[in-house]
C-alpha cells in the first residue's frame, strides 16, 4: 500500500477539508480522525498496523462528510464522488484514491460493493480501516453531543472504550449499531463504559 502522505501534504489535504466545510462538518472530522487514530493505536500492539494504514485512516476520516457539500442524504455517496472528482486530489494514484473514497463513504451503514473486487489481503486491511472510522463516527455522533473519548484499550481480549459526558447513552445505542463490522473482522467485542 502506498503512503497517501507522499502525495497529499497537509496543507492540500486542509484546502479540501475546508473547502467542503459547510454546517462546521470540519469540526467533526477532526474529532473524529483524532479518535479513529486512538483506536488504531491502541490496536496496534496487537495487530501492527503499517504507517502507510493510519495515515489513509487519518486522511479518510478527516474527509468522510465532505459529501455533506451537496447533501446531507446520501452524503457517503457524493463523499465518495467528491474525492473521485476533487481536483486538488489529482496527485493522488488512482488506487490509492479509490482506497480513500472507499474507506471514507463506507463509515455509515454500507460498504461499498467494489470491496468485493479487492485482493482478499488489501480487502481485509480496508475493512479493519472503515471498522474502526465507524466506530468513531459513532462516538461523535450528531456532531454536537457534549461526549468525551476517556481512554481505549485492549484488556482481556476486549477494546474497551470509555466516554463521559451528558448524551452517554445515545453513543452507547450508535457504537452497537457500528461495531458489528469491528466485532467481525477482529473477532474482538467493544465494551462501553460511560462515566
């Protein structure tokens, strides 16, 4: 897998991010990418993610809602087809681009049909990518409940998470619709505490 970081510097990554920023989405995906980052390595003694998988991850979360530009219905789709189109992601190998597309509109209830065409390899290393975006989609869910990421661990063959705040109980119901994806393809469970 290449290093999409070779390709798209942060400023360029930014002027995308803020071009799409409407309704503050922006704010969301940066928590977001900051707590898909965090389950990532807190995974990472056990699973050895590449730096080539949490830079993509990185990238796919701070872009998952851009879709959200042209509507918030369906808005994985035009993620997907902004990233596709958005010229200041030309320098991006199309491989490497469609990998980012794939990852960043599969964070809601569908994944992609074209995971099926992968390599089974390259299909499970993006499907532990997008398990781990949804999981962090959920933990912001709404984008304005006031729920904090205390700390992520594995402990006795679990990933524990654990949140405070005031809305506790609707990200605990989102994190069980989304982690089904997780539970399967780490063959792990999540355990949620609230606090």
């Amino acid at each position: 897998m290449l290093n999409i970081t070779n390709y798209l510097n942060e400023e360029e990554l930014r002027k995308v991010v803020d071009k799409y920023n409407v309704f503050d989405i922006k704010a969301h995906e940066v928590k977001v990418s900051s707590y898909a980052l965090r389950l990532l390595d807190s995974l990472n003694p056990y699973y050895e993610f590449k730096d080539e998988e949490r830079n993509l991850l990185r990238y796919s979360a701070l872009l998952h809602d851009i879709g959200y530009f042209i509507n918030k219905q369906n808005h994985q789709n035009h993620t997907k087809y902004i990233i596709l189109k958005e010229p200041l992601l030309d320098n991006v190998p199309s491989g490497l681009r469609d990998n980012l597309a794939f990852i960043a509109s599969s964070h809601g209830k569908f994944i992609d049909d074209a995971v099926d065409y992968y390599p089974h390899a390259e299909k499970v290393a993006l499907l532990k990518l997008i398990s781990l975006l949804r999981i962090a989609d959920a933990l912001d869910h709404s984008h304005k409940l006031n729920v904090l990421l205390e700390t992520v661990e594995m402990k006795n063959h679990t990933l524990n998470i654990q949140i405070r705040g005031e809305d506790c109980d609707i990200i605990l119901k989102k994190i069980k619709k989304k982690s089904y994806l997780f539970s399967k393809i780490y063959n792990i469970p999540i355990y949620v505490e609230c606090s």
